[in-house]
C-alpha cells in the first residue's frame, strides 16, 4: 500500500527508532507511547488486520514471535513481563491499517484496557 504509513517505514521513506529487523518483520518504538516501553512490532508484508491473515502467512506469524521474544530480551523485560495488544478495525482501536502488535512494558500494569 503506497500510503500506508508502515509501509513507508518499512521502505525507509520514513526514519523510525528501530528497535528490530528481520526478513519479515520489522519493530520500532512508538512515536506516541502508552508506556515507558511501547515498541510496534509488524509484518513487512501488508496485511491489513488480523482477519487477513491466511495460511501462507504462517512464516510471518512465527517471526513475528521470534521478534517478541527477542525483543524482550534485548529490552530487559522478559523477566518482569510485558504486554501484547493487537486491535483490529475501527470498533477495536486500530488506527494505522497495518497488521501490528503494540508490546508494552516498563510499568505495572492492572485490569483496565489501554
């Protein structure tokens, strides 16, 4: 999608804080964070939500996975714990039309939803 704003980061149109990279994802910090730790971790193919997922994107899947673990890793967190939220469509929150997970940590968090 050429005005897919995750897309043009993945292209390197846009400079982000990366964080991540391998053959099919990609993870930078957020630019607007919800938490000391707020880092998007998404495909470098274009998926538009979790629904469009499909069988053929189970490589992804997997190294989107590997990411997270790695990344907590790296950031320290994978002791302490974090959180994964992914929204899909407007009703759940989704603002940029590109499949990503928002992995947040840094701090304690409750029940209440970001």
């Amino acid at each position: 999608m050429e005005d897919c704003i995750f897309c043009k980061i993945i292209n390197k149109e846009i400079k982000t804080d990366l964080v991540y990279e391998n053959e099919n994802v990609i993870a930078f910090n957020d630019i607007n964070p919800k938490a000391p730790i707020h880092v998007l971790i998404i495909p470098k193919k274009h998926i538009e939500t979790v629904l469009d997922l499909n069988t053929e994107d189970k490589e992804i899947i997997a190294d989107i996975y590997k990411a997270i673990k790695e990344i907590a890793k790296k950031l320290n967190i994978d002791e302490q714990g974090f959180r994964l939220i992914t929204n899909c469509k407007e009703y759940g929150g989704q603002e940029v039309m590109h499949l990503h997970i928002h992995l947040l940590a840094g701090k304690k968090f409750g029940e209440n939803i970001i």
